[in-house]
C-alpha cells in the first residue's frame, strides 16, 4: 500500500470510529487527526474539509467491505441466483452494520453528511446496475433505472437496520429479509434471462 494510500486510510478509519460514539457536527478535524495520529497540515494536503473525507470515506469503506464480502461469495458459490441472492443480503447486513454511523450523519435536520454518504452509495450502486443492463443488453437508460431501484434499496436497508435495531424478534426480522432478497434475487435472475 502506497504512503499515501496508508495516511487517507488512517483518516478514514479515524472519522468513521468518532462516528460510532459521536454525531458528525459534533467530530472536529483536530480529533480526527489526533486520533489518526497525523497533523491537520497532512489533512489539509489530502481533504478540502470534513465534507471531503466523509465522502471518501463512504466510497471506501464500502468498496472495501462489500468487494471482500463479494470475493466470499464468490469462492463459496457457483450459481448466479445464490450469488446473487447473497449479494443482495450483504447489502442489507452492511447497512445493518454501519446502522449507527449513519444515524450520527444526521443533526438537528441537517442532512448535508448524509447526502454525502447516500451519494456515496448511489454511484456505487449506479455502476453495478449500468454493468448489469449493459451485459443482459437492454437498450434502457441505466440512470433512471438506478436511481428507481437505488431509492428502494436505500429505504429497505436503512428501515432492515432499525427493525434490527428496535424489534424484539430480530430472527423474525432477518427470515423477512432473506424472503425479500431471495425475491430480488429471482427477480433479477429472470430479467436477465429474458435477453
């Protein structure tokens, strides 16, 4: 890993750590700095402001976490429905996750960090699905089609974590989650073999 790979990471981590135990208005660069162990002049040299790392952060943190969940998948599974359906699971689970680090984004109605984290997720989304319209050869606009399926996801994942969160019966909740993937799964499966 490149020098400046390691001290973008270390930032990184730094902010999404703060964010578990405190609300994002709330984080100074000065403790994300103290607790990564850099100066502000080397934040300053890579991030225009907290703005800019939280959005790296976000795009990070997911590629990261999703890609290595994705390469598992992959080395247990051979059939795209599975693959597909676990892939899908993943998203809801990651979401679950990192539930409360996205409940400290938001403060007293300002939604600018979580925009910024929402926007993160939605280009990540958008390039799966422009991948996925492009191989089964549909002549749709991938962006409208992202945008419609993202919106649905992003809700479902974030009311999955609360439910996780708040219901009793969390065993309940993950068995209608995996109805709801298997579901997306076979959905998929069969729009791409329709082409």
């Amino acid at each position: 890993m490149r020098k400046t790979d390691k001290t973008k990471k270390e930032f990184e981590k730094a902010l999404l750590r703060l964010l578990l135990k405190k609300n994002y208005h709330d984080i100074s660069i000065n403790e994300i700095c103290s607790l990564a162990g850099k100066t502000k002049m080397t934040f300053y040299h890579y991030y225009k402001d907290k703005a800019d790392l939280l959005a790296s952060a976000s795009i990070n943190l997911i590629n990261e976490e999703y890609s290595e969940a994705y390469r598992k998948i992959l080395r247990k599974e051979t059939d795209p429905e599975e693959i597909e359906y676990q892939s899908i699971l993943v998203t809801y689970d990651w979401v679950a996750k990192h539930y409360n680090q996205i409940q400290n984004l938001t403060y007293e109605g300002d939604t600018f960090p979580m925009e910024i984290f929402k926007n993160a997720l939605s280009n990540n989304y958008d390039k799966y699905i422009t991948e996925l319209i492009k191989a089964v050869g549909y002549d749709v606009p991938s962006n409208y089609v992202s945008i419609f399926f993202f919106e649905g996801l992003y809700g479902s994942c974030l009311y999955y974590a609360e439910q996780l969160k708040n219901n009793k019966d969390k065993k309940k909740v993950k068995e209608d989650i995996k109805k709801l993937c298997r579901f997306w799964a076979k959905l998929i499966m069969s729009a791409t073999k329709e082409s």
